[in-house]
C-alpha cells in the first residue's frame, strides 16, 4: 500500500509541475489555480505517509493537511465556477 500511494503522490507531483510549465512557456489561457488540483492531493498522501503516531508533529501534520485540504476545495470551486 505504502508503495501504490508513493507512486500516485509522486505521479500528481509530475503532472503538476508539467502543468506549471505549461503555464509558464505557453500562452494558453489558464488559471495556475488549477495546478493545486493534482498538488495538493499529492501533498496530502505525502503528508499522510509520514505523519507520526503521537505527538505535537502529528498536530503540525494535520494543521497541514486541513490547510492543503482548503487551498485544493477553492481549486475545485475555481475550476467549477471558472
């Protein structure tokens, strides 16, 4: 399991740089928000794999993970509404 979700966190790291990139070299008409769209899950299984079992680095892991959580939810109101 460990090693499935690495590959898709590692997988949605890619495509959002690729993203990036894109939006970086090309004249395309396209929101960076939409790059959280594949960051922030890849940075939410990253974190989940590392998060500790007790201890205030596991309060810092999930103030992280519910921050990354808000920042993707307006990424998917932004590509809803935009």
């Amino acid at each position: 399991m460990q090693k499935i979700a690495k590959y898709i966190s590692r997988s949605l790291l890619l495509i959002a740089g690729v993203m990036f990139l894109m939006v970086l070299f090309t004249d395309i008409p396209f929101s960076p928000m939409y790059i959280w769209l594949f960051l922030a899950p890849s940075l939410i299984i990253k974190e989940f794999m590392d998060m500790p079992a007790k201890g205030k680095s596991r309060i810092y892991s999930m103030v992280y993970i519910a921050a990354i959580f808000l920042v993707f939810g307006m990424a998917v109101l932004e590509f809803i509404i935009g």
